[in-house]
C-alpha cells in the first residue's frame, strides 16, 4: 500500500445560513430579552473514514448538499474537522471555489505567481510556466489585470490551468467542468486525460456521470454527510442510479444491472 491520503473519524459540523445572518446586534438584544438561543450547527460530514492510494483517480457522487463539496475542503485543508483526523500527503492543487487562493487586486500574472509559491513551488519556476498557464487559460491579454476584473468563467480557467500545469502530487476537483464554454471543456478533458496517465492522484466532483464513469477506478458516494459506498465504478453507478429511480418511481424494479441494493449499501 502507498496511501497518500487518510480519513479517520472525520466529522464537520457547520453554522446555518440562519445563523450567518443573525448579527451581533440581534444577538444582544435577544439576550437582554431572555430570548437568546444557541446557534444551531448541521452535521456536515459524519464519521468519515477513508483511505486513498498515490495515483488513484476517485469520483465522488450524491445529491446536492450531501457533503460532497465539504469532503474536497477538509481534505485539502479549506476547512478543519471537528472531529476526527487527517492526513495527506504531497502537494495538493484545489480547484474547489472559483475564487481560492486568489488575490482579486493582483494581477493575473502575479496571482500565477502567488499560487504556485502557497504550493511550495518557486518564483523562478512558476514565471517560467506562466507562458503556457496564459495560454492554456486563453488569458493572454488580460495578463496584466486585477483578477477582480475577469469573470467567472476567465477566473475558472485560471484556477484550473495553474492547478493541473504545476501537476501536483494530489489535484482536486469539483464540478470544474461546469463553468466556462464548450472549447474549454474540450481542452479540460483532454488535460485531465493526460494526468490520468501519470502518478497523481486525482479526487473530482461531477454531475457528468458519463465522464465519472469512463475516467474513475473508483467512486464515493455521499449521502447526508456519511458515505453510503465505495467501491468499484460501475457497481457503485448502478447502485447509485437505482436509489435515484426508487426515489422517483417507488415501483421501479428492485435490481438494477443485476446489482441489488440488499446487503451493499453502509447505513
């Protein structure tokens, strides 16, 4: 075994919306009242454990709000557990929110720059791959502008082409795929595809269950911030989309592909 990355117990319990906006003020006020209440946290991720080897490509999948997202940012240290441990291994290359790790009064270049030296690269190393990060990114002319100035989908490319040109140890991905045109996701498939060929280890969130299927050895699925299965591609696929169909079609037949859900899912 050569892990490279491991979960043990790891569990994240965050603030409701409803208590981000319940300001200060508020708070006093319903204090003095005899009103105040204490904030209310959600369960995140509950009771995490999993390990990775150097080199696997792993697709995680679930419903909106299953913790897929969250999974991506305590692993790569976004976010700390509140509970449990991790530990990883190598240099890790998020490409989780569009706007990580970016300075929005720097200039792209700079910014090309700063991403690479908080992943422990050097200066010298990175403006040499700055050429071929501008170019891959179509961001060759707005080199020199604040980032604040590029739009979601310039800033997408960006975050991507630094992430996958430096070609980490560890690179994490989450529904990248789904911002920017149609050239670009062309351009991303065929990079990604490249990666597939070597030693990195490769952790990506995607609807695109075609694109999960035909790229991954091995997928997660998440459900309410436990992990339901892991296991091999198209076992866990199937698995996966015959939950979704009992959900819409409670008559749906109880086997799908020949897999039956008795006995494999973790509750």
């Amino acid at each position: 075994m050569n892990e490279i990355i491991r979960l043990d117990n790891v569990s994240l319990s965050r603030r409701t919306q409803e208590e981000f906006s319940y300001d200060f003020k508020k708070t006093i006020f319903s204090f003095l009242k005899g009103k105040y209440r204490h904030p209310v946290k959600r369960l995140v991720l509950n009771r995490i454990n999993l390990v990775i080897e150097k080199g696997e490509k792993i697709g995680i999948i679930g419903a909106n709000g299953s913790g897929k997202s969250t999974l991506l940012k305590v692993i790569s240290g976004i976010l700390q557990p509140t509970s449990g441990h991790v530990r990883v291994k190598g240099k890790i290359a998020p490409v989780i929110e569009l706007e990580a790790g970016f300075d929005d009064q720097l200039s792209v270049f700079d910014n090309i720059i700063l991403y690479g030296v908080m992943l422990g690269f050097s200066r010298q190393s990175m403006k040499e791959r700055s050429d071929s990060i501008l170019h891959f990114a179509d961001l060759q002319n707005e080199a020199n502008i604040p980032v604040k100035g590029l739009s979601s989908g310039m800033i997408a490319r960006l975050g991507f082409a630094i992430a996958t040109d430096i070609q980490p140890d560890i690179l994490i991905l989450d529904e990248v795929l789904s911002v920017g045109d149609e050239r670009f996701k062309r351009k991303c498939k065929q990079r990604m595809e490249q990666l597939w060929d070597d030693q990195t280890t490769v952790l990506f969130v995607s609807h695109e269950l075609e694109m999960v299927k035909n790229s991954c050895q091995r997928l997660i699925w998440l459900d309410k911030g436990e992990i339901k299965y892991i296991g091999p591609v198209n076992e866990t696929l199937a698995l996966y989309l015959q939950e979704i169909n009992l959900s819409e079609n409670p008559f749906f037949p109880n086997n799908f592909n020949g897999h039956s859900l008795h006995g494999k899912i973790r509750k």
